[in-house]
C-alpha cells in the first residue's frame, strides 16, 4: 500500500496510463479507471488475507492437538500425538516456506505493474 500510495503522489500520470490498457474505447475508460483502481487497492489486501490465513491455519491445528494431550493416559497414545504434532510442525515449516516464496514473487509482480 505504501508504494501505490508513493506512486499516486510521485507518478500519477504513468499510474493513470497503466489504468486504461491501450486500444480502450472512450467510452469504456472511466469504467476501467474504477475497475483496474479497485483491483490495485485489493491486491495488497487480498495477499495479507491469504498470508494471515495460513498462519493462523497452522497454528490452529497445532494448539487444537496440543490441547487434546492432556486427556491422554496411555503412553502410546501420547506418542503417536507427538509424532503427528511433529508431521504437523514440520508441514507448517514448510507451509511457511512456500508463503514467504509466494509473497516475494507476488509482491515483485505487484510493484512491476504499478
């Protein structure tokens, strides 16, 4: 948000041409200013919302298991719950590893077309 704030401040006539793709009919700019505005308003929302998602997902499922651990009495119950909450860590690992890959590249994508 910050650089399409930096870009509406600094840039505002390149922003504008990159609102209206090139061979638009007249008519239709207006319309297209309000469509491509919107979408660059909602793209940065919509990757904190997918990023905030899986974070809390993840610890989600985690805490849920965790808590269902003090009810245990048998010791192999309790160890196939700290297998699985270790499959689980090592999931979330590497669900977050994905993330941080998905939110560099979608990030870069999103300040090339801005």
């Amino acid at each position: 948000i910050r650089i399409l704030i930096f870009r509406i401040l600094n840039h505002l006539g390149i922003l504008l041409a990159h609102l209206t793709p090139s061979g638009t009919p007249s008519i239709l700019i207006p319309f297209m200013v309000i469509i491509e505005s919107i979408s660059l308003i909602i793209r940065p929302l919509t990757l904190a919302i997918r990023l905030t998602a899986n974070i809390i997902a993840g610890h989600l499922l985690l805490t849920l298991l965790g808590s269902s651990g003090i009810n245990i009495n048998s010791l192999s119950t309790l160890s196939i719950l700290i297998f699985t909450q270790i499959l689980l860590l090592t999931l979330e690992i590497a669900v977050s590893l994905i993330q941080a890959y998905v939110f560099s590249i979608l990030s870069t994508l999103y300040r090339r077309e801005t």
